[in-house]
C-alpha cells in the first residue's frame, strides 16, 4: 500500500488517465468504479478530475457503472433497531437531490453528469 505524504504533488487528470491505462482500462470497455478520493491522495481538480479520466480513458464507446444513487451516509440506530438485527440504515433522497451523499464526492460527481 502505497502511503500519500504531502510533500508528494497532487495527482493531476492525466496521471490518473495514465494509471487507468496501465491497469488495462481502454475505450470501449464496461467498467464498474467503487471509489473512494482519499485513496488517491490530492488530486488537482478533485473529483471532477477523476470522473473526467475515467470518461476519457472509457470513451463514449464503453460504460461506467458508478453506484450513484442518493442516499445518506449511514444513519445511527436505535437500541430497538439493534434488537431486532438491524445493522445499517440510510435515508433516501429525491432524484432530484444534488447535494453530498453516502455514495462519496466522486460517485456525486459521476451523479450529476448527463446521461447517468
């Protein structure tokens, strides 16, 4: 595992296109991302940076598959809930929903795009 220091530069949008590629990701390809920003370090532009390599190196020809549905991050359960088994619960949002969700700031992102 590769740990971030700060005195390392950000990461740009065409790093990030360059490690795509040499994982193997090319056009054309249908690809599920589970993400997470922290785990890249500091990235210069942010998610934005991420969605649009993962956009360019994919192409219009392939899919991205991004769970990207608004929900909550995780709720806190009630002693009752506990009892009963429950292990996790969120609250569920509009479709219209644009502000932060469980899902992370890159899934966000991917969310507000057109056409997903």
């Amino acid at each position: 595992m590769t740990i971030f220091q700060a005195s390392q530069p950000p990461l740009t949008q065409t790093d990030i296109e360059t490690g795509l590629s040499e994982l193997g990701l090319k056009k054309g390809q249908v690809v599920e991302v589970h993400s997470s920003l922290s785990s890249f370090g500091q990235v210069e532009g942010g998610p934005v940076a991420v969605v649009n390599a993962l956009m360019n190196v994919i192409g219009e020809e392939g899919s991205i598959v991004m769970s990207a549905y608004p929900v909550s991050k995780p709720l806190p359960l009630t002693g009752e809930e506990k009892s009963r088994g429950v292990l996790a619960k969120v609250q569920t949002y509009t479709e219209d929903y644009r502000g932060p969700t469980g899902m992370g700031v890159i899934s966000d992102e991917f969310s507000r795009r057109p056409d997903t």
